[in-house]
C-alpha cells in the first residue's frame, strides 16, 4: 500500500509515536507549503476516540473491572448505543494502524540514510513498553501502549524481509484473528451463558479507595488486565502491517492518488463495516467479540477515508490546527486523558461516577470536557514547545 514523501507534519515528534521523522521533514523541505496534515489531524482523531471508549470505564460502578465482570461499551441507553455503535473497537484500531505508519516512516528514514535495520528502534520500542507499564500500573489497566511495544519489535523485524514474507505474515495474522475470535465466539454461544452481578468490593474499591488501593488492585489482577492484547496480538500485527501498506501505497499523499486510495477506503469501510456493526450490536449480546474485534476495524478504514476527505476540503483553521496539535503530542494526550478521567470518576478523585451513578450524561460531559482540555492544552503548550512532556522524555532518555 510510486511512493510519494509529503506526508505528515513539519513539526518534530517522538520517535515512536511519530507523525514527523527525519524522512518526512526532509520531504517537507520540498514540498509545497498548503499540504494535507493528515497524519496528524488522524492522531488527533484516534486519541479522542479511544477516549469515547474508555470513558465508559472509568465512569461505571467498577470501574476498570468492568470489562472483567460486566460490559463498559454502554449503559443500556439510546446515547450509550450510539457511542458503541461510533467508537468501540474502531478508533483502537485507527492508533494501531497509524504505529504502523510512524514505524514505516522510520524504516523509510533509517534506508534512506542507509543505516542499519531496526538498529536502536528495539530500544525504542523497550522504553515504549517500560512506559506502558508504568502507565498500566499508576493509571489505567487497559492500556495499549505495552501490546503496540511487543507488536513494534516483531513488525520491525519483518520489515527487512521480502514483499512476499510480509504479505504472507499479514494475511496469516489476519486469519488467525478471525480464527481466534470465531472460536471466542462459538464458545459464548456453546457456554451457559454469564449474568453479570455487581460486586461490592470492587464498587467501594472505585468508589471511595485510595489510589494506592487501586494500584494494588491492578497489580492483584494483572494477567485478566492484560488479556486483551494477548489475545489480539494477530490483529495488532496485521494492523500494524496494514499501517505500512496504507503508507507505502500513498494512501496519505497529499495528491490525486492519495485522495482516490482515501475515497476507496471510504465507500468500503463505511459501506460494509457500518451494516455489518449495526446488525452485530442487534444481535446476541455472544457477538460482541465480531463486533470489536472484526466489524470496527472494517469501520475504521471507513473513518480514515472520512477524515482525509475532511481534511482535504476544509479550511484550516482552529479546530483543525487543534486535533494537528494533539495529534503531534500524541502520547502525552493519551496518558493525560487517563489521568484526568481517573481523577474525575474515581473516589481519590472527584468521585462523580459513584455521585452521579453513572449517567450517559455524565460520560459525555467528561467526553467533551476532557478532549476540549487536550485540544486547546497541546494548542497551548506547541507554542513554546516542539513536542509533549512524554515525547521529551522518550528523546531525553534514548539520546
């Protein structure tokens, strides 16, 4: 997926959450001065949406264990089942699919220069995974940031294999996912089925706990925490590698080859994946595994083809240069939105989500109040600096 260099931002951004490497700045030195920042504003894009995901977390009654003994993708609600229905599974799947893309371009980067191959990348993506960790143990159970680590170290390595290696590795990472999730799901529709029941403990634990108590609440319960990328690993490489493709074909050039790939993306994404995850969230609740895990992604490249046609014909303006501004602190804006809906819903916090009961109301207020903070908070902070907090840290680190 000829290949085309004006791609992504002309501001620095971190090496592995990259939008702009040596390679693209190179390639802006030449190209034309309106280009499309699409790379960026599609960053921006994936960070608020898994935000509308998560959000649903951190305000139900347990918390980040609400996956593990119930369902956090909505309330029952008309709004809840238009969130599920916009964002789960499909922006994850966009911030994959764009780690893809920042690895290709470093690959592009690193031959251009002839250096070797993944050379210090490995080291990169080790600090990535200490970052997730961390981010795991003191914020948020389901982060990604330790799966898209392991992910980047095995997609790294392919990279230096034939056209033909890394399509047979991509189509067989795919079949396996749906393997896997065919097999998850005639096991749900086969089992007794599981009626959900609250659990006191773990309410009071989200209610009115200590951070410390929650810390060891995640560390307690680490290997139910980390299941997700365990059993996803085939489709994060298969995204990952999709990212490569996506970028190498031109599909986020600012030319007419570009914009064909984008429109193409669009009428199949949104065309057969919209249907498709409407008739899932229908269905038995046993489908919610095609559902996440085979529908979204569909969907998603329905949205990639949706926002470049946005950014191909909208103005530039704030509200653009403001998703262009979080797209390119990236991971400071993913850690930071965890952050503030921790110190929002849980009881070490403000506490709302017990005060509030869990109001669909109330997860669209923190939604929009939150990603309004990221919005103008990377606005704000660009203006004086290059790149986020955590990006410093990642260079300042691997220097």
């Amino acid at each position: 997926m000829p290949r085309k260099d004006s791609f992504g931002p002309a501001a620095r951004e971190p090496e592995y959450m990259q939008t702009t490497t040596a390679a693209v700045e190179t390639a802006a030195a030449t190209a034309p001065k309106a280009r499309l920042p699409l790379l960026d504003v599609l960053r921006g894009v994936a960070i608020l949406g898994t935000l509308g995901t998560n959000i649903w977390i951190f305000a139900s009654a347990h918390g980040e264990a609400e996956p593990l003994v119930g369902s956090a993708s909505n309330d029952g609600s008309v709004l809840g089942a238009v969130f599920e229905m916009l964002t789960n599974g499909k922006f994850l799947s966009m911030l994959t699919v764009l780690f893809g893309v920042g690895l290709a371009i470093q690959y592009r980067s690193a031959e251009k220069r002839g250096r070797r191959w993944p050379g210090r990348y490995h080291l990169r993506a080790l600090f990535l995974f200490a970052e997730g960790t961390v981010h795991f143990v003191l914020i948020f159970a389901w982060d990604v940031l330790m799966g898209y680590a392991v992910t980047a170290i095995v997609v790294a390595w392919m990279l230096r294999r034939s056209q033909r290696a890394q399509h047979a590795v991509m189509w067989t990472a795919l079949g396996l996912h749906l393997t896997i999730i065919g097999l998850m799901t005639t096991a749900m529709f086969a089992g007794p089925g599981v009626d959900p029941q609250p659990d006191p403990e773990i309410e009071a634990l989200y209610a009115s706990g200590s951070w410390l108590e929650q810390v060891q609440f995640r560390l307690d319960n680490a290997l139910a925490f980390r299941i997700e990328p365990v059993v996803t690993f085939p489709l994060l490489v298969f995204l990952f590698m999709l990212g490569v493709r996506l970028f190498r074909s031109g599909a986020f050039g600012d030319d007419a080859a570009g914009s064909r790939i984008r429109r193409r993306l669009l009428g199949w994404g949104l065309g057969i994946g919209l249907p498709l995850n409407l008739a899932l969230m229908v269905g038995p609740e046993e489908l919610f595994f095609l559902e996440r895990y085979v529908a979204a992604p569909v969907v998603m490249l329905g949205y990639i083809g949706l926002v470049g046609l946005v950014v191909e014909h909208a103005r530039r303006g704030i509200v653009m240069s403001a998703f262009q501004s979080l797209g390119r602190t990236a991971l400071s804006g993913y850690i930071l939105q965890n952050l503030l809906a921790s110190a929002l819903c849980y009881g070490w916090g403000l506490g709302l989500a017990a005060r509030f009961d869990s109001s669909p109301w109330l997860v669209v207020s923190l939604w929009i109040g939150i990603s309004a903070v990221l919005l103008v908070g990377s606005s704000l902070w660009l203006r004086r600096f290059t790149t986020g907090p955590a990006e410093m840290l990642q260079k300042a680190v691997l220097r």
